[in-house]
C-alpha cells in the first residue's frame, strides 16, 4: 500500500512514500527535514547506542554514532538521488486523526556510487571472496551496480513486532526499483549473535568477505571485524 498526494504517472512516484504499518511509512528525505536533523540524529544514535533492541552497537564500540551536523550534510547530499543514486530514507509516524507526520522513528540509508556511476570507496579495507579475479586495490571500489545498506535502524520500543524485516524489504525495493541496483552490500559484526545473523541469511544475504573498522580508536576490542554480506535484489519480492 501507498501514499500518494496526488495520481501517481511512475513507478518512482508511487513508490514516493511506502507503507510499512498502520500510521508508519517510508520515505526519502526532504530539504524541508534539515529543521528535524537533530531529530534523526537522536533516533540513529538511540538505536545504536541503548541497550535494548538488535540495533545496539554497545558492546562493540564506544560513543555515537552521528551528529546532527552529519545528518545536516547526509540530507543536502541525498535529496537529489536521481544524480547521486544514493537515498536517505526516513520511517516516519504520523497522527491517526490528521494524518500528519508526529515523529520520525527510524531510518535507512541506500548508499550508492555516486553520480555518473562512478564507483564509491568502501570505508576501510576488505577482503572479498566473491571477487577473486580483482586485485587488492580494485576490491576496495564499490562496483557500480551495488548499492550499500547503512543507518538502518528503528527505535528500540517499536522493534519485535515485524517493522524491521518490512523496513528492510521496503529499503530494497527502493534500491532495486528507484535507485536500480541489481545488488546490495551491507556489513555487521563479527560477533553479532548467531540468530541476528541467522536472520540476515533467512532475507538472502550471503556472507564474501570481511571489513576492517574505518574507526578501529572507537572499538572496545581493536580485533573486531566486520562481516561482508551481500543480497540479489532481483530476487526480492515486489510487496512487503
């Protein structure tokens, strides 16, 4: 189900905002959010830095994870996704009775290669099994048609009832549909529990590698790594 203002004449325009459950929906940022960056800032860094929810870094690292200058920045750089094939998304909540928007709960960031197709850097150094025939130095660069998956996060008190896999669902369509990236990238850690791991394999990410932290002065443990997994996206299905 959609949200539409107005009849929709493409796909991109009915896809403008999705719906993930009553009264919550996706949607790619506005200029109009730059007022609400302090706000988003907070939901990223709730969900990753509290001790309840499967969003929780705590146990990995120290500090937060953004600021709202960082989020200033994300929102000028992402409004335009057509040039940059990169979205920033935000899951909002509105009012059941005016249907405004009340609170922004959530966010999901599609990071791609930038414009032209250029192939972006991945934050620190990988190592791929997927690429074999690639040197060192070209395993680095994010191909041009992958696209990764950051700042996916939903506060811990709206977490446990489903929105998180829908968010996830809804953040590939985008990717695939809009953005048009046949592949997804997205990394963990290594030592994330075993049933949050179990989850990403169940929605089709499969693990190619590992990646260094690109801040290895705010790990706990300087040792821990991340897990490369990667998703076909032409695989995904087309409703939530």
């Amino acid at each position: 189900m959609i949200i539409t203002k107005r009849v929709p004449t493409s796909q991109q325009q009915r896809m403008k905002h999705m719906v993930l459950k009553d009264h919550i929906y996706l949607r790619p940022v506005m200029l109009d959010d730059l007022q609400r960056a302090e706000e988003i800032a907070s939901v990223i860094n709730t969900s990753y830095t509290s001790d309840d929810g499967w969003t929780s870094i705590t146990s990995f690292v120290h500090g937060s994870r953004v600021t709202s200058k960082d989020m200033v920045e994300l929102i000028h750089d992402t409004v335009n996704y057509d040039k940059t094939k990169t979205m920033f998304l935000c899951v909002v909540q509105c009012d059941p009775t005016t249907q405004q928007e009340s609170a922004v709960i959530g966010t999901f960031l599609i990071q791609g290669g930038g414009e032209a197709g250029k192939g972006s850097i991945f934050p620190a150094i990988v190592q791929r099994s997927d690429t074999p025939t690639l040197t060192k130095q070209e395993q680095q660069i994010v191909k041009e048609n992958e696209c990764c998956l950051r700042l996916f996060c939903i506060l811990p008190k709206y977490q446990s009832h489903g929105l998180g896999g829908r968010l996830q669902r809804a953040g590939f369509l985008y990717a695939r549909d809009i953005l048009g990236y046949p592949y997804a990238i997205v990394w963990v850690f290594e030592h994330r529990t075993p049933a949050l791991l179990a989850s990403y394999r169940k929605i089709g990410w499969q693990m190619i590698g590992t990646m260094a932290h690109p801040k290895p002065q705010c790990l706990k443990d300087k040792s821990t790594r991340y897990l490369l997994l990667k998703n076909d996206l032409k695989l995904v299905k087309s409703v939530l």
